[in-house]
C-alpha cells in the first residue's frame, strides 16, 4: 500500500459520483483550485448538489453514456467515490457500451472478495481510455492528517488500543476483510464484516445498552479505521464524517482513530465540531505508527492452513465450498493470534460476519441477515477454536441455509466431536468438519 501523490494542477477531473457529500466536496475542491469537473450523476444515489457542476445523469448500466460525457467534456482522468449499492441485473437498462463491457461486468458480479470486485470496476474504465484516480490525488486536503483533529486527543489507554486495532485490521487485511475495529482497554470489542463500520458500531452501542449496569463501560474504546494492506485507494478509501461522530458518541466511545493519508474526512467542520461537543476525540495515525503496531503485535505473519479439514460427519462437503474452507481456516487462525474469533461466516468469497464478543449463534444469524435466497444450501460457519460447538449452532446453521460447519481445533485438543452432535447435523444435512488453527495461534 503506498500513499497519493496530488496531481499537477490545472485538473480536469470526471466524478462517477454515488451517495453522500464526498462527491460534491471533491467536485468544490477541484473548481476551487481553477479546475473543471465534470459529474456522471449515478440514478438514485448522486446528491442533488452536483447539478451546479457539469454533470450527466446515468444509470449503473449506462456504461456507454458515462464513457461519452466523460470524453465529451475533455476529461482523461476520473475518480470513483461516493455510496454504491450493489446493483441488480433485473431493474439494468443497458445500453451499448455495458454490452460491450460485458466481460468487464460479468467479472464484477462473479468476484468473491471486495477487492476482486474493485479491480473489475478499475479495469473496465480503463480499458476505455480513462485513467482512474483516487481522491488522495485530485483533493488531498480531504484525507486526514496526522495527530489530533480535535481538541482533545488520546490517553494512554487509548494509545494502546489504537495500536492493537491498527495491527489487527492490518493482520486480517491480507485476507482481504476488514477495515474497522473497536477495541476497549485492550480487548478486542467489534470487527467489521459485511455490515459496514455503521451497523458494526451500532451493535457496539446495543450490547452496551445491555449492559448498562457495568460502570465500566462509559466512555471507553476507540473506533479504529484504516485501509487494508494492499488496498487500491483509488476507489476503496475508508472515510470517517459527523455521522461516524455521532454513532461513536451513541456507542459511548471515546474516540476514533484513523490512518492518516489514507482515510477521508467528510464534511470536516461538521465531523470537528461534532467531535468537540460530543468530547469524542479524532486523531490521525501515521503510517510508520500503523506499520511499527502490526509489527509489535502477536501476530506472527500470515497464517497459512497445514491441512485439510477433517470430516466428522457422514456428509462431505462439495468442491465448491473448499475455497471457502481454507479461507476460513486461514482467517479464523489469524484471529486466534489475537486472542480473539468466536465464528465468521464466509459464502461464496464474502465474509458475511466476524464474532469477536459475540457467540457463534449470533455471528450466524447476523450474516444470514445479508444472505440472497438460495435453492440449495451455500456458505460455511467456521467456529473459534475455544468455542463449544452444541445444537444450537447447528439449528442456526441450518436455519441460515449454510452447507456445513468447521470447528477450529489447537494442536493440544485433538477434535471429539462424535455421536448426538455429529447426527443432528446429518439430520440437518450439514457437513460438519475439523480444521486445525495453526501451531502460533493454537498456543
């Protein structure tokens, strides 16, 4: 991952602009610099604000028109940002140039990882004479800086949950998940999955409410975003806004800490001024502090899988899920190496959820939340190795409409899973299998 370096000035800049005020920011941030830029409003999610610039309306499937505008209008290079929902074949209005980049689109709806899909978004630009740019390079004043932001800044506590988050998120990165965190005096609270840094901090502040009665936790933790190593920031930029601010202070946290140079700050007064009355701290960290916690931490390097899983049960799972297997097995052993990792869900490349508090049964049924309807059973639960697997994870794992099971062992506790266990998943029509965490993580 390397940083952004600010494009020669003037710019002519193309926005495929999404949800959110990021667009219209990087749109006021380039003309205010004697630049000119040009919008592809995308149907449904562009802000209304982007219409005082140049600007053409489009569909997601209007590939071809966004193309034209873009070269209409003089413009070579282009930027990416803003919320995208996934789009859906069903309510497309395609035109030429989507046919014609149908290998391009084919690819995006066929990756498994984030990342994988990114790449086939980059590539299908590209390919058509637009250079693709990330926000770093035609507004870096919108990235966060090192240090405070705020008023108020980290204690000591803070430090050193912030490094455990910064080396956390960096650890998983390499398994392409994750690019938030909440650790609490040096106990890992939250990990993001599919649901986003929102949804993962508002579980945060429920289990919080639950436990009201604790006095210990007021005020405590911190929100850690950074990018995942190897990350392309041209289109995956974390970003943090008053929103953040906001859902941080619901959460009773004490602040949020982000890479700096590497995650944007939206509406930057708003986030600031949020911050100072909500006495949340927002700090950037450098990317030689990040790199030294990753370092520093427990973890010892890439956790690659020994073995195959061993099959406990009378139903073998299919060759298709073996990828999400040992992607499983490989992440769930990065996790043990943090001491941390009750379950995670992964189905068809995507990790759907990650349990770091919470029981398996929960991290189950958050992912089955974000599942599609399937005819036939899809996906995998992998459950941490010092979890007790009994029925009712088996019952949510067939109520999710997963294939099967793998329950994480260390190298001291040889699997004994046999007998009741073992029929009720062949009565369920799960594979229900073993996978040994590696020799580091196990001890």
């Amino acid at each position: 991952m390397s940083g952004q370096s600010p494009l020669s000035e003037p710019l002519r800049i193309g926005i495929v602009a999404g949800g959110g005020s990021l667009p219209v920011e990087i749109a006021r941030s380039v003309e205010a610099r004697g630049g000119f830029v040009h919008a592809v409003m995308i149907e449904g999610q562009a802000q209304g604000a982007l219409r005082t610039f140049s600007h053409t309306d489009a569909s997601w499937a209007e590939v071809g028109k966004a193309i034209k505008s873009f070269k209409r209008a003089g413009i070579k290079d282009i930027v990416l940002v803003g919320r995208m929902v996934r789009p859906r074949f069903k309510t497309a209005k395609p035109d030429f140039g989507f046919l014609r980049s149908l290998p391009a689109v084919l690819r995006i709806f066929r990756a498994g990882g984030d990342d994988a899909v990114l790449r086939a978004v980059i590539e299908m630009f590209e390919r058509r004479g637009l250079k693709v740019r990330g926000v770093g390079e035609v507004a870096p004043e919108l990235l966060v800086g090192d240090g405070p932001m705020t008023d108020l800044g980290p204690s000591e506590t803070d430090d050193a949950d912030i490094a455990l988050g910064m080396a956390l998120i960096g650890a998983l990165g390499r398994h392409d998940i994750g690019q938030a965190a909440v650790i609490s005096q040096g106990q890992i609270e939250a990990i993001e999955g599919a649901e986003g840094t929102d949804r993962m901090v508002a579980r945060v502040a429920e289990r919080r409410r639950l436990a009201a009665g604790d006095p210990l936790i007021r005020s405590r933790g911190v929100l850690i975003k950074r990018p995942k190593p190897g990350q392309d920031l041209r289109v995956d930029l974390p970003a943090i806004g008053p929103d953040t601010v906001q859902q941080v202070a619901d959460a009773r946290l004490s602040g949020i800490a982000a890479m700096s140079g590497y995650v944007l700050a939206a509406s930057r007064f708003e986030l600031i001024s949020a911050a100072e009355r909500q006495r949340v701290f927002v700090a950037g960290v450098s990317d030689a502090m990040a790199q030294g916690a990753l370092s520093a931490a427990a973890y010892r390097g890439d956790s690659s899988v020994d073995s195959d899983a061993l099959v406990f049960g009378g139903i073998d799972p299919q060759p298709a899920v073996l990828a999400d297997i040992q992607r499983g097995m490989r992440i769930m052993s990065t996790l043990a190496e943090f001491g941390t990792g009750s379950a995670l869900v992964i189905r068809k490349g995507r990790v759907y959820s990650i349990g770091a508090g919470e029981s398996p049964v929960e991290v189950i049924e958050r992912a089955a939340a974000f599942f599609k309807p399937s005819r036939k059973p899809s996906g995998v639960a992998v459950i941490g190795h010092r979890q007790a697997l009994d029925d009712a994870i088996i019952d949510a794992a067939a109520a999710a409409g997963l294939e099967g099971l793998i329950v994480m062992y260390g190298r001291e506790v040889r699997p004994q899973h046999h007998g009741a266990i073992v029929a009720r998943a062949d009565a369920a029509k799960l594979f229900i299998a073993g996978g040994q965490v590696t020799e580091a993580a196990a001890t």
